[in-house]
C-alpha cells in the first residue's frame, strides 16, 4: 500500500515511520509540520532521521504555523528539539537541505493516483491547506488516519490532545469539506503502552542505530515516568496499526466536533449515536493491546538489529 506521512518528526513520529515500514506500507513522500518543535527544528530532525534510517523517500518542509498563523509546540514537555533522550541524540543538520514545498509536493501526488492514502502525526495544517485550496484534489484521498484528539480529556491542556490543539481550525476545515478522516484519539492510543522492559529489550540489541533508539525511546518514556506512570502510551505508531492492520481495532463512524474558543479549545467531541449524513468521521477504538503494542515494538526491535 502506497502512502503519504505528513510529521511533526517527534520520537513517536519516527517510530511511526519504522512501523510503516516493518508492516510494508510504501511511503511515497513525507510532508513536516510545526508541531513538536518549530518548523525548523522539525526539518532538522527529519534531515537527519533520513540519513540515520536510510529514508529513501522525499521529505518537504511544510507549515510553520498554523492556519490561523499562530505556532504552539510542544517544546514545555519535550525541549527544544522536540525529542528528549536519556543521552544519544539524532546528529545535529542545518535543517536547510531538501525541498521546501510540501504543498506542491502533496497536490503532484494527489493529482498523480486516485484512492489516496495519508497518515498524518501532527497539526493538520498541510492537509487543510491543501484542501482549501485544491477541493478538485478531495475526491482523490480515500483517508487520512491521524493521530490526534481525545475522547475523555487532554494532553496538551485538560481539555484538548496536542495536535487538535495545535491547528483545531485546521481540523475543522477537513471535518466540514467531508474529507474522510479516520481519528486514532487519545483514549485509544492510551490502551497500548511501554515500559521499562520494553526499553530494555532494545538495549540488548546491537544494530547501528540500537543506542540512539534505546536513548530517545528512554527520553519518550521518561515524560510518563516523570509524571508517576509506569508506562507511556504510544501515539503516533498507533495511527500506522489503524491503517496497516484495521482488523486489530473497532473502527465506528462518527460525528466529530472541535471546540474552536474558549479553555476548551481543541477539545473534540465525539458522537457515537449519530448516524447517517451527519457522520463526518470515523474513530478508532479497542485496540487488541498486546498484539498492537507487539507490532510497535517489533518494528522498533527491528531497527535496533539493523
Ligand atoms: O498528542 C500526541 C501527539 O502530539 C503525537 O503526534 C506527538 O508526536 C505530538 O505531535
Ligand atoms: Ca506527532
């Protein structure tokens, strides 16, 4: 299966990325987004992620902020790159290499095909745009699953998960243009988590990269540890099982709303008892755990044997 990424580059986001890989989607482009971090820490970090994993597809620099023009990041939990560690770091790039246009990236491969398929791990900013502007190119995304919203509460304020907080208009513009979005929430991704164990099975290995994945995979844990969790529940990875391996959850359709103003702003409510017209999403739910949380980690393991 054929695919286009559109990341914020976090850790989860390129754990993402090796997922997609391990379960043979074939990622055509991967357009970036503000988000975790600013646009051009986002692009450093993906420059150097394509070197370090050997990315052989094409990486775009996209929204810097959101549509409205505002730029929140996730910088107060995660640091000023966007990825904590517990030592190893991806190698420092300038940032500045690489093609710029995300958006005219995306249009040529929507325009190219029929029946396309996104997964976004960020604010919705690039696909929004895109769809604002090119309403000839909706027809053509058969779906988006994207990692973001949250049923019972937030991550990035109580009410709103941090990527429908980030660009909620953005989110909003999809919803109302009828793009077929297929929402990964908070609730779900919070079903399959790591822990310690899991992060030591990583420092068994001895592949290239087994170190660096150790340590950033350490740092990404280290944000539920420090909040006394245990474990830490995986995100973006996720949205790749939803896509990849549908069977492994309950997709329902739903009616999906986004608080635009006010201290809820980003919060998504979901409503499962509406049916027909006024459904305008889907919404993955119940996970099969252990055997999603096996699949991340196996394309983690894998990276880490390389
Ligand atoms: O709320 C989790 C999401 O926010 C993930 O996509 C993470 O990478 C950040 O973008
Ligand atoms: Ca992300």
């Amino acid at each position: 299966m054929n695919v286009w990424v559109d990341s914020d580059a976090g850790f989860d986001d390129l754990w993402a990325v090796l997922v997609a890989r391990a379960l043979g989607l074939e990622i055509d482009g991967l357009s970036l987004v503000f988000g975790n971090s600013s646009m051009l820490r986002v692009a450093k970090n993906a420059t150097a992620a394509a070197t370090v994993f050997d990315w052989s597809f094409p990486v775009f620099k996209g929204a810097a902020t959101a549509l409205l023009g505002t730029a929140e990041t996730a910088e107060r939990i995660l640091g000023e790159s966007g990825m904590r560690s517990r030592g190893l770091r991806l190698p420092e790039t300038t940032g500045k290499d690489g093609p710029t246009s995300a958006f005219e990236a995306m249009a040529a491969w929507f325009q190219a095909g029929s029946r396309r398929r996104l997964l976004a791990f960020g604010p919705l900013t690039n696909v929004a745009a895109l769809a604002i502007a090119r309403p000839d190119l909706i027809d053509r995304i058969e779906r988006v699953v994207w990692m973001g919203g949250g049923i019972s509460s937030g991550n990035h304020t109580p009410a709103a998960e941090f990527n429908a907080y980030a660009d909620p208009e953005a989110l909003a513009a999809l919803l109302a243009r009828r793009v077929p979005i297929t929402m990964v929430e908070l609730d779900t991704c919070r079903k399959v988590r790591f822990d310690a164990s899991d992060l030591q099975a990583l420092f068994r290995k001895r592949g290239r990269n087994a170190a660096l994945l150790g340590d950033l995979a350490g740092g990404y844990l280290d944000i539920a540890l420090e909040h006394g969790h245990q474990s830490m529940a995986i995100y973006d990875p996720v949205a790749v099982a939803v896509l990849a391996r549908p069977e492994y959850f309950s997709i329902n359709d739903a009616r999906v709303d986004v608080v635009l103003s006010g201290p809820e702003r980003g919060r998504t409510v979901v409503d499962f008892q509406t049916a027909g017209d006024a459904c305008n999403a889907k919404v993955a739910a119940n996970p099969q755990s252990a055997t999603v949380k096996r699949t991340c980690m196996n394309a983690l393991l894998r990276e880490c044997e390389r």
